[in-house]
C-alpha cells in the first residue's frame, strides 16, 4: 500500500467508527451495513473486471450461496456460525474454479453468459428446492453471529462487525495490488500477450481473481444472511449482479476507492431519491449505458480527473499530459 | 396416448419453441460477425416485438398483417438506434466495455417496458384459431404451423440474401475481415447499422410468433435471450446452420426434459446445455472457428 491509500484508510477508518455516534436512527445503520456487504461484493467483483478484463454476471449465486449455505448449516444442521462462513467461502470458491476453467480460457464474452446461466440455475435451485431451501417464501430463523458474550444482533453492533470487516477486505485489496500478483494482474490488464511473454500464467492468474471475487460474495452473503436472518431467492436475483457491476462501473474499473464510492452512491441514493426506487430497473440500466459511452474508465475517475484539470497546480501533471502541454 | 405419441407430442412442442431459439440464435450470430460483440440485447427485441405487435394488433386493432409488418420496422429501429445511439457513440471501442453497453441498454428496455405496458402478463390470439392438427396421433396447434413455415422462409430468404444479394455478401465480407472490407469500399459502419436492424427484425419475428404460446412481459427477454445464445453455441457460435440446429435441438431437450423428468427444471436445462459445452466443446457442434485466444 503506498502513502497516499495509508492516510485515506486511516481517515476513511477514523469516519466510519465514528459515524454512528453521530446517526442515531437505526434505519441509515442498517442502510451503512448494507452498503458495507455491498463495497465488500463490488471490491471483489472489480478486481475480476478491472484486471481480468471479463465481466461477471454471476455475483448475485455467489453472493446467494453464502447465505444459503450459511442459513441451511447453522439453521438445518446446526454447525456453528464462523467455521460455516469459511466453509461457504471453500465451496464457493470451488465452483466458481470450475466455471472459470473452461470459460476464462475462451475468446469472447462466454463468460458473461455462463455465468449468467449459473446464476440463474441457482436462483431456480433456490425456488425449486424447497424442502431445503425454504422455496419462494424464503428461509427464515438464522442466528445472528456472536463472538464469546457479544451477539451481533442490532444494526448498531453489526455496524461494528460488518465494516471493521469491509475495512479489512479493502487493506487486503490494496496489498494485493502492490504485490507480485497485484503487478501481474496490472501486467495482464494492460497487455494480455505481453503479460503471458513476460512469463505471467495468465490464464491461472484470471481464474485466481475470479475465484477470488467469488469467495467475497460468498463471505458478503454468509454475513448478510446472519444480520438480516431472513433470505429469499428474490434478493439474490440477476438484478443484484446488474446493481453490483454498475456500481463497479460508476467507481471506475480497477480503482478501489472507486467501489467504495460506487457501492456507497448506489446503496445510499435509493435510500434517499424514491424515484430512483421506483423506477430503478430503468435508472440502472441508464446508468450503466450514459456512464459507459462517456466515461468508460468510470464516473469516479472521470470526475477526479476533471477535478485534477481544473486545479493543475495542485497535482502533479503526469507525463501525458506535460506531453500534451 | 401411448408412449409413441406422447414423444411425438414432445417433439413438436420441443420444436416450435426451438424455432423461436433459432430466430435468436441467427439474430446473436448476425451482429457477433459484424461486430465482434455478444448483443445482449437481443432478448429484449424478442419482448419488444411481442409487445409492440399487442399493441398495434390488440389495442390499435390495425389488420394482422400490418401490424406484423409495424412491429418488425419498428422493433428492427430500436436496433438500429441502439446501434446508432450508445454503441456508435461510446467513447472506447472496447469489446469489453461495448458488451456491457448492451447490458446497460437492454435492463433500460426493460425498465422501459415496465413503464410502458405495465407488469402484467399481456397476450395475443393465435394467427389463426386455436382447433389442433392431428398428425400421428400428436396434437398439432395451428401456431405452430405457422412459426415452423414462417420459420424456413426466414431461413430460406437469409440464406438466399446472403449468397445472392451484393448487400448480403457486404455483410459476409465485413464478418470476414473488417479492414479488408473497408479496403474494398464497402460502407462498414453502415454494415454494422444493418445487422443491428436485422437482428431486431428477427428478435421481433420471434416475439410476435411466440407471444400466443407462452404470453409475454417486461422480463422475459432476458431468459429468451441466454436460450437464444446458448442455442447459438450449442451449434456452434457465428454460424448460420448452426444456430438453426442448436435452436431445434435445444428446443427439443428442454421439452423432452419437461415431460419425461420434470417440468420444475425445465429453465435449468438450457443452462445446463450451454455450460457442458462450454466445457467439453466450446466450439459447438458446426463451428470450426478457433476459440482460443492468441
């Protein structure tokens, strides 16, 4: 992690503990959680299309089934919460290897569809299965999470489970990027054919990122499942993968503190414009449409570099643009 | 019924809605070889042509065959605006960024719809009564007649268009090597133009033949779609036989796989189809196009 990312974790940390000091209504915790399990989805998902240059449109099955594996072991069974949250996390991971391999190694967009029809043989698993899954009307009844005597179960004290663990999740991205995968993975980004010159296994390294992505989800959903302790198959529908990649579209492929404000923007706005809500198939496809064939590098970065052009004396100006005078 | 034509029966419900796959399928193929780009859209021409032939036949109460003709124009205009309008228009040439604008543009439609025709489930009489043909024993509905006649013309006239007409062997050029097409003179953008409006004309053919079968909405094109495409790499992705083949067959899985196993999992079969052959034939059963990258 370089200086700069050290100092905005530090004050993004300092403002997000003290924020619900200063929110008294449990409804914006309850919308900041959820925002929270959002940014940890959206980071995951981002890194898979920012650096792997794929897009996923299954996020929503494995988002789902984290909280429903989670919700069938501890609920049905009876396994204890953390270790089942790791085992979600395994066999999600597991699956998306497998959907990885044949499809990351095509030409085209396969991966899109396939994960798409993954996405929704799960959503039709959920439906259909419903002496396991609850069906349609859904699986209610799951514990909340505990550590000792402490029970995560207001949104108060979840806020302070949830995003000391987003939190968590973004040191981990930003490390992840500085390292020797994170400049494969911008060596990749960049030039496919030169990465795979310069000895990167590009094909091992874009299903790593994938399952990676997909191991995220799943730790989001498990943690949804147990703050809200009731799921249904509508919440993990394709509508949510359509939520979390435009929210990494808005924020910008690649750009981390992008997700953070993608994920932000687009959880907290419904909250607040209720045309938005009501019509917000339509506003996230206009979204994902106006955003894309103006500022395909992101609305986030798009609005930092008009920032950044309006002030030139107080950023460096990089090399192409002392080129460009 | 004994079991013979029970499987008849199958059959032939598992090939009118396999039709309908084709007509997607050909619709995938057609811009996927002008354009290099998985139109996700495509799903959505096949909603829009349901719905605007409800709307022109059903509530305008314009003659049948005027209608028909109306909606295929007009569904074949959204295509080509969504051509002209964000993908011409979209300030990266990305095929990456360029798919995701056909999502963007497809969940707008949908949302579009939703506001415009409601959510209600719409439908439309069948083209000519609903009194079945008996043919060995197996009910035949007339619709299905006509979606397997109107169907072949479709393919037959396609077939003819693209050996036969100049404007067809642009298209084959185009699909073949976009620079040496442009070398040659030919108009590519315009090229581009024409697919996206022949793929919203078949999206929209499939629509208005399907819709008496299993009625329509705002979302079901999204399903309609990926059946489509999966059809589209069952035979083969970016060929025309292909598409026709995938389609049929994957038509007739999905319903055998109704009747015989059950009817709960029926949607699950065609995603099940396209990821095995994702996995064990990615090319397809007619492509011959090398997948792999570089």
């Amino acid at each position: 992690m370089n200086r700069q990312n050290k100092i905005y974790l530090c004050a993004f940390t300092i403002i997000v503990l003290l924020i619900p000091t200063l929110v008294s209504s449990n409804y914006y915790l309850m919308v900041l959680n959820i925002a929270a399990l959002n940014i940890i989805v959206v980071v995951g998902l981002n890194l898979f299309v920012g650096y792997a240059g794929q897009i996923s449109l299954g996020h929503a099955a494995f988002y789902g089934m984290g909280a429903y594996i989670s919700a069938i072991l501890t609920t049905t069974i009876g396994l204890p919460a953390w270790p089942t949250i790791i085992l979600a996390m395994v066999i999600t991971g597991l699956v998306a290897y497998v959907i990885g391999i044949p499809t990351l190694k095509l030409e085209g967009h396969y991966l899109v569809m396939a994960t798409l029809g993954f996405s929704i043989i799960i959503n039709i698993l959920m439906v259909q299965l419903d002496g396991l899954t609850g069906g349609p009307s859904g699986f209610p009844g799951i514990s909340h999470l505990g550590i000792g005597p402490i029970v995560f179960a207001t949104d108060f004290t979840f806020y302070y489970l949830v995003w000391p663990i987003c939190v968590g999740i973004l040191i981990l991205s930003f490390n992840l990027i500085r390292s020797r995968i994170g400049r494969a993975m911008a060596a990749l980004s960049s030039n496919e054919i030169a990465a795979g010159c310069a000895g990167i296994d590009t094909d091992a390294l874009k299903i790593q990122i994938f399952v990676l992505s997909a191991v995220l989800g799943s730790l989001a959903g498990s943690l949804y499942a147990h703050y809200v302790t009731f799921i249904s198959p509508e919440t993990f529908s394709f509508f949510y993968s359509i939520q979390v990649i435009t929210m990494v579209i808005i924020g910008g492929m690649g750009s981390i503190w992008g997700s953070v404000f993608g994920a932000l923007l687009l959880t907290i706005l419904p909250q607040i414009l209720h045309v938005v809500e009501a019509y917000s198939v339509l506003t996230y496809g206009g979204i994902l449409m106006v955003v894309l064939v103006f500022f395909p590098q992101g609305l986030f970065p798009g609005l930092v570099e008009a920032y950044r052009k309006r002030r030139p004396a107080a950023m460096p100006l990089s090399v192409k643009e002392v080129r460009q005078g | 019924m004994n079991v013979f034509t029970q499987l008849l029966q199958f059959l032939f419900s598992g090939l009118t809605t396999g039709s309908i796959y084709a007509l997607i399928a050909i619709g995938f193929s057609i811009i996927q070889n002008a354009t290099g780009i998985v139109n996700f859209a495509q799903g959505e021409f096949v909603m829009l042509g349901g719905m605007f032939m409800i709307t022109f036949f059903g509530f305008l109460k314009l003659p049948m065959v005027l209608a028909f003709f109306l909606t295929v124009a007009s569904v074949a205009l959204v295509g080509c605006l969504l051509e002209r309008g964000p993908i011409r228009h979209s300030r990266s040439k990305e095929v990456l960024i360029l798919v995701m604008i056909t999502i963007g543009a497809s969940i707008f439609m949908k949302g579009l719809s939703m506001m415009v025709w409601g959510k209600d489930t719409l439908t439309l009489p069948s083209f000519s009564g609903d009194t079945p043909t008996i043919i060995f024993g197996a009910a035949v509905m007339p619709q299905s007649l006509w979606i397997f006649g109107i169907t072949i013309v479709i393919v037959v006239a396609l077939h003819l268009f693209f050996k036969r007409s100049l404007l067809g062997k642009a298209l084959r050029a185009v699909a073949a090597n976009r620079k040496t097409a442009m070398l040659a003179g030919i108009p590519v953008h315009r090229m581009v133009l024409f697919s996206f409006g022949l793929s919203g004309a078949l999206g929209a053919v499939g629509g208005i033949l399907i819709t008496p079968i299993t009625t329509t909405s705002f979302n079901v094109g999204l399903i309609l779609g990926l059946k489509g495409f999966s059809a589209a790499i069952l035979g083969g992705y970016g060929s025309m036989p292909g598409a026709i083949v995938g389609g049929l067959l994957l038509g007739v899985l999905e319903s055998f796989s109704a009747g015989l196993i059950s009817s709960q999992f029926k949607n699950a079969v065609a995603f099940l189809v396209l990821l095995l052959v994702l996995f064990f034939k990615p090319s397809g059963l007619f492509g011959t196009k090398h997948l792999r990258r570089v």
